[in-house]
C-alpha cells in the first residue's frame, strides 16, 4: 500500500512470536527461506517509499502453493526493495535462479547482431515467434505498492515516449478505460487485450489495485510490437509475428526497447537495472533479462516420445500450452522457451531457443520418417555463470 | 535462541514508548474514544522499570515514529484522487475532491489511511441496481478521523441517520418482546446476527497477525466460560479436522475464505486461515464466528418459530459474553452515536439481522409483495443468504435497517411484519383480499 507504513511502526509493538506468519502448510520459495530470525531482523525496516517486509511476503503468506509448482511468494515494491530486504531476497532468487549468488554479476546484451542463425526455422513446424521482457521506470514504485498519482505517472511518461516512435514502431496508445467497444473487440480479436488480473497470486500483492486506471496498450500499426503499461509491471514489451523468423523479432525487440528507454532516460527516469540482478522487475523471477524468448511449434511425435523432458532440461527450454502459463497444449503444439532469466544475456538466452528449437523439429522429422533420435540427444547445457 | 531474546527484550521497551505515544495519540484524536482498556494500562506499568536505557532509544524512536505518521506525498491531492465516474457506491456519491484533499494525509493512531479506507469502493464499482457501501474501517478511530466521509455514507445507507446529532439506543432486554411465536406451518426456521468488535485492536481490513490472533485468544477465553445451554466448543480452522470440518458444513455452520471482492480488495482475507474459527454451543443454537468479516459474528437460530426464544437466548448470550471479556479487561467497541462498531458502515448501531425463512406461495407472487415489505421496514433474500435466489416459495425475511432502533425494536418489527405477512398469506389461501399496509416510521 503506498503512502508510507504508519501502520508497520504500530506493528511493532507486538512480538516476533505473535506477528510471524504461520507457514507450516506453505510451498513456495519465501516460505522456505523466511525464518523467525530473519523476520525478527528485517520487520522494523522500510524502503524509502515505505515497503516492509510483511508486504514483501504478503502474497506468499496468502498463497501456499501446490505440491508440484513451487511459485516465488514474494515481490518487490521498489527498486530499494531488493536491497533493505536482500536476507530474504538473495535467498529465493538463489533457489529460484539455479544457485544465483549475491556476490555473481548479470550479463545485458541487446545487440540483435550477436545472434547467430533464427531466420531459418522451418515455418512447417514453427507457427509463430516472440519475444517478451518487462521493464520498470527508475524513480516510480513498482504496481504492488504505488499510488494512483504515480501508477498515472509512469502512463503519461510511457505513452509519450511510445508515441513519439517512428518509422516500423509508429502505433497507438488505447488506455483501458476508455477503449471504445470496437477496439476493444479488435485487441481482443489480435489477441493483444489483457485482462484484469484474477491470479490470488497477483490480486494477494495488491497489483489490481484501482483497476483500470492508468492501464493501457499500445502497439505499432504492424501489430508487431507491443507494450502493456502498468499491467504486472510498469512495461511489458512484446515483439512478435507468425511464422519462424525469430532473428527479425529479437532485432525488432532489441531495437525498439533501446529506442525507447533513450527516451525515457532524456526525461531523467531511465530503466531500473544494476549489474548485480540486471533489469528490476516487480517478481523475482523475472530478473536479469525478464526475457522470455519463444515459439509455437508443432511436435506432436517428439511430444510424446519418452525422453521428451529430458530434452528440454538439458536445453535449458521450458514448455508451456498454447495458452500461456499454466495451460495445456492443444493439437500437439507447444510454446517452447527459454527456462534461465538471470545469469545470461539476452543474446544467450534467445540463442538457447533458436539452436535448441531447430533440433527438435529435426528430431520430430526424423521420427515422422520412423527413424530414431537416440543419436541426436543433446548433452546438458551448462547453466548460467 | 540469545540473538533472538535480545530482539524480544528491545522490543519489549520500545512497546512502552510506542504504546505511550499510541494512547497520548488515542485522546488528541478522538473525542468518542474511550480511555485505553484497562488490560493495556496494566502491561504498560508492568514494564516501566525497565529503565533509563530506553530513553535514548525512545528519542529515535519517537522521530521515526513522527515520521512515519505524515503521508508521504509526492503527488497532489488532485493527481491522486480515484476515478470514480463509472462508480455506483455510496463512498463514490460523497467523496469529491475537495474531501479527499481534506482526509488523504491523515491517519489513526494506528496508521490507517483514507486510501486504504475506500480501495474496496474504488476496486468495486459497483452495479447500476445494488448500491454497495464502497469503504471500511480499519479500526475505531477511522468512524473519528474519517468522520467527513463516514457521516456522509452513513447518512445515506442508514436512511438519513446523522451521526453528529443522533444517538443510537441499544436495548438487549428481551423480556420486551411481545409475541414471536410463528406458525411452523409457514416459519421453517429464525434467527437473529451481529457483530461484536474488541476495542483496542485493529478491525480485518487493518489487524496483524499478532492482532488477529490476540483477538482469537480474547474471544475464546471468554466462550470458554459460558455455562448450562451456552456451553461449547471452538473450531479453529487452522487446526480442524476432517470429521469436524464435515460436521460443520453439514449443520450449514463452517464458513469459508472470503470470494466476494468487495470483501478482498479490502484485505479481509490475509493470512486465511490463521486466527480464524467458529465456536457453537452443544445444542448448535448459538454460534460465533471468529475473525471472518467482523471480530466476532454472533448468531442465535433454531428450526421452527420461536423467535422470542432465540432473541432471548441471543440477549443472554450477548450479555454473558460481555461480562466475560469485562471480567480480563477488554470490552466491545461502542459510542451512543454509532452503537456497536463494526468493519461495514452498514452493520453500525445495532449490527441485528433478525429473520425467518419463511413460505409464502401466494403472497409472493402477488405484485404487491416488494410494497408490502418495504413498508413493513423489511428485506428479502434467497434461503443461501444475501445475494441469493429463493428456492421454491421459501424466502428469507428480515429487518432493513440496523442504525437509529434498537435492538428490541427491530426484533419487534420483524415479529409484526413477519406476523402481517403470515396473515396475508392466509387472506389470500381463503380467497381474500389483502391490503398493503401504512409505512412504518423508521426513527422511534
């Protein structure tokens, strides 16, 4: 909640014992960090826009989790967020981000040029191409804790900023809550519209908060690039189009996104970055790149075949449905992505997907002809760093 | 273990200085407010030997504090207000900017603000036909430092109650009521809720943990001291077990984690399910509901038409339970001009659904209905409850109103209604005509 925490000093009267939550029944990455100790420490501590700890884990604390699915549990308020409270912090984002130490250094790399291949992925196989990252605007707090005024704020900066794009990047701004029925129905249509957050994962960090104000798309008239302004994060930037030519959306991507945070950084609010946790976004999982390079491609018979999974693991990809996060793959097409966030560049992280999704739609034509893949699996990828 | 106890012992002074500030801070702020409870006061001397060495630490302490307690503003007032055009509620009909500029830096004792008071009613625009309330408070206070919202809001949900100039009756004294006895043919069951609040901690929007839980340990320790046909059981939900939890769901007694978003935009449902409970006598005829979106919800009901007999047993009840938590030092949160305070402004004064389920084939469908209830001061919902369809000819009947009546008249509104409705129904079974009665007056 913005505006300071009068409220966490009157906290304080009460004890350690008494105010540590109860996470015996809890499987998420705070939970198994945070100790009695821990909390003991950082509890009477407050970032300068007012964010405590009990905010920080508020989502965790209301969302045990799944068995099967460890999520994060925590956010961050701010940019200062992952420096008051890097006890808690450091931790998950090591369990989250394979062993990511506080002392390691992230790699950024835009330069579209350093990317080897991606223009020739069989588009039989590969339907579509994309690639998305988030990024926050220095000096405003991030969408769990910030005000209406700031929230219209960074609307105001980033729809002048987009707006002033040419060239393949000119496009319009439709804020949410004046979108008119037949735009609305277009977006929806181009499959752009995003919704009202219904995550308890989302909802339990206060991130719809004041629903719809000050949230809105914006795209080029290509429908090639597109940004979502203060959805999950104050940006999310999108370079996508049908077809395999992964190469053109990362160039697209990299060049848009610096055109635009030249922009931003004319106006004094440059992106949050630092060389320890790369580009800040609002959950640790999205640190580092907050990229998530990846395509639908069809792979109905390696789908299937046993060692599947394996296959992914040591290319570092993960698979999700047709979807988005948490759905199912329908027809036996898959989104296919990059599984590393933080430790790698950007560059890396796209040539992951690139190298490992051309040889698996090699694979998958070697079984359509009845032949084996046994020769063709993959040694395990090193890990970042 | 020694890291963590030296936590504790700093913690410990610095509760006295804080809690010093909070209570000089309780007066300046509130005329209504009454004097710490006296529990409170005891721990606060208890600990006061603790020395000189907190003097300085109270120095920084106290600037940190004072810090805190101004907003942090960057923006204007202007630029933070909602965006309430689309919005149907009653916070949305009277705050206008020039409120907003007004309240928006000011906090209670215990840090609540006016934006956390009405982010359910900017997250809730509303519906073009139920007008919702669109704020809460986060503790006692909020009714006082609030005041220029709240009485408006008030005013309209409770029919033109003002706050400033009226004072509210309580009257649990059952022996009052005349009739109450209903035909079983008609009045399938009855019941009669409310709220209590503990004064001195935080209400669901605003509580801790620690709060909450100090709230579950009040209340518990007090239910565990009725006696004869009040004796009972507590339910913690953390701890039941399946058996229990079926038990529970089959005597329709077991609540669950809050949906509605009116409730969870306004942060009534962090930490569920800790410190949260239900505890119901042996007879399963008085049960109280732990920390849901009160305190303490309290409900009397039994099959069948005795309503005189459960307003009875829910007076006594009530009362039994005061006199329990007065026993350790605690008491309800009250004022003459709010009565019982609770979370919702709409459950002010009294907080007293009384009702019946009640069959009406005939009357219900005739097209005077609606008129005949809203003269009689009375309210229908489906048998599931508020914001539910009847099934079949079975209607839950009870008062509209909760501020400016007391209690026992409220109770007696019911009975009379519930026994004018009973009538017309009979009129109508032998052909007869039935007549909509005159509007009652609602401030007695």
């Amino acid at each position: 909640m913005p505006f300071g925490n009068t409220h966490n000093n009157f906290k304080l009267n009460y004890s350690v014992e008494d105010e540590f939550p109860d996470l015996t029944k809890h499987n998420n990455h705070m939970a198994k960090v945070l100790t009695k100790e821990m909390y003991a420490k950082l509890r009477d501590k407050q970032t300068p826009t007012g964010f405590t700890v009990d905010d920080v884990i508020q989502t965790g604390v209301d969302n045990p989790g799944h068995p099967f699915i460890m999520t994060v549990g925590c956010v961050a308020g701010d940019e200062e967020s992952y420096e008051v409270f890097k006890d808690l912090l450091d931790p998950v984002i090591s369990d989250r981000h394979g062993g990511y130490k506080a002392t390691d250094k992230h790699k950024t790399d835009l330069n579209f040029e350093n990317l080897k291949g991606g223009d020739d992925l069989d588009p039989n196989y590969v339907l579509s191409s994309r690639v998305r990252t988030g990024r926050s605007i220095k000096g405003y707090a991030l969408p769990p804790h910030n005000s209406r005024g700031e929230r219209r704020a960074v609307e105001k900066l980033s729809v002048e900023a987009l707006n002033s794009l040419d060239g393949e990047f000119k496009g319009k701004y439709y804020p949410l809550k004046s979108m008119t029925d037949a735009e609305q129905e277009q977006l929806i249509a181009d499959h752009f519209l995003f919704d009202k957050p219904v995550s308890p994962l989302l909802l339990g960090a206060g991130m719809a908060r004041d629903w719809p104000d000050a949230r809105g798309i914006w795209h080029n008239e290509n429908k090639t690039f597109l940004v979502w302004v203060n959805e999950e994060d104050h940006l999310r930037v999108i370079s996508m189009q049908k077809g395999g030519n992964m190469k053109e959306v990362f160039k697209r991507f990299c060049v848009g996104l610096q055109r635009i945070e030249e922009i931003f950084k004319k106006h004094n609010h440059g992106f949050m970055w630092n060389e320890h946790l790369g580009f800040i976004l609002t959950c640790p999982s999205n640190l580092g790149t907050g990229l998530r390079g990846g395509v639908h491609v069809k792979l109905p018979k390696l789908s299937t075949h046993a060692k599947f999974e394996e296959i992914l693991n040591r290319l570092r990809l993960q698979k999700r449905g047709t979807g988005g996060v948490d759905t199912a793959s329908v027809g036996g097409v898959f989104d296919i992505s990059n599984a590393d966030r933080i430790g790698s560049s950007e560059v890396d992280q796209v040539q992951c997907v690139v190298d490992g999704v051309k040889l698996m739609v090699e694979m998958e034509k070697k079984l359509e002809k009845g032949e084996s893949i046994d020769s063709m699996i993959p040694a395990q990828k090193a890990p970042p760093l | 273990m020694k890291s963590w106890l030296k936590d504790e012992s700093q913690t410990r002074s610095t509760f006295i200085w804080r809690d010093l500030v909070c209570f000089y801070r309780v007066q300046m702020a509130s005329s209504f407010a009454r004097i710490l409870s006296s529990k409170r006061k005891v721990g606060i001397l208890s600990l006061v030997g603790a020395g000189s060495l907190t003097v300085g630490f109270f120095l920084n302490r106290e600037q940190h504090v004072n810090a805190g307690a101004h907003v942090r503003r960057i923006y204007p007032a202007s630029a933070e207000y909602p965006d309430l055009r689309k919005h149907n509620n009653c916070m949305a009909s009277h705050l206008t900017p020039a409120v907003y500029a007004k309240l928006c830096d000011k906090t209670t004792p215990n840090g609540y603000t006016l934006d956390l008071a009405i982010q359910t009613g900017v997250d809730n625009p509303g519906h073009p036909f139920i007008k919702t309330v669109g704020m809460v408070a986060g503790d006692e206070e909020s009714y006082e430092v609030f005041a220029d919202i709240f009485n408006s809001v008030i005013k309209e949900r409770h029919n033109g109650y003002d706050p400033c100039n009226m004072k509210h009756p309580t009257d649990l004294d059952s022996s009052k009521i005349r009739g109450g006895q209903f035909d079983v043919k008609y009045v399938l069951s009855s019941r009669v809720r409310t709220g209590r609040s503990i004064r001195g901690l935080s209400l669901p929007p605003a509580c801790t943990r620690a709060e909450r839980r100090e709230v579950e340990r009040v209340v518990i320790d007090a239910l565990a001291g009725l006696k004869g046909d009040l004796a009972g059981k507590y339910y913690s939900l953390t701890l039941m077990n399946e058996q229990e939890q079926q038990q529970l769901i089959d005597d329709h007694f077991l609540f669950d984690k809050p949906v509605s978003p009116l409730l969870t935009c306004a942060g009534m449902a962090r930490d569920w399910p800790d410190a949260r409970g239900i505890w119901h006598n042996n007879e399963k005829t008085f049960l109280v509901w732990v920390n849901e979106e009160d305190h303490t919800r309290v409900i009397s009901m039994e099959k069948g038409g005795n309503m005189k007999r459960v307003f009875e047993r829910f007076c006594k009840g009530l009362q039994e339970v005061e006199r329990l938590i007065q026993e350790k030092g605690w008491e309800f949160m009250w004022n003459e001009h709010l009565g019982y305070i609770l979370t919702c402004p709409s459950n002010l004064g009294t907080g007293l659904r009384a009702g019946v389920h009640v069959t009406l084939p005939r009357l219900s469908k005739d097209p005077r209905f609606p008129k005949i209830l809203d003269n009689l001061r009375l309210q229908k919902r489906g048998t599931g409850g508020v914001d539910t369809a009847a099934v079949g000819n079975t209607f839950d009947i009870s008062n509209l109103d909760r501020l400016g009546q007391s209690e026992v008249q409220l109770v007696q509104t019911v009975i009379d209604g519930v026994n004018y409705l009973i009538e017309c129904e009979k009129k109508l079974e032998r052909g007869q005509d039935i007549k909509i009665p005159a509007p009652i007056s609602q401030f007695k």
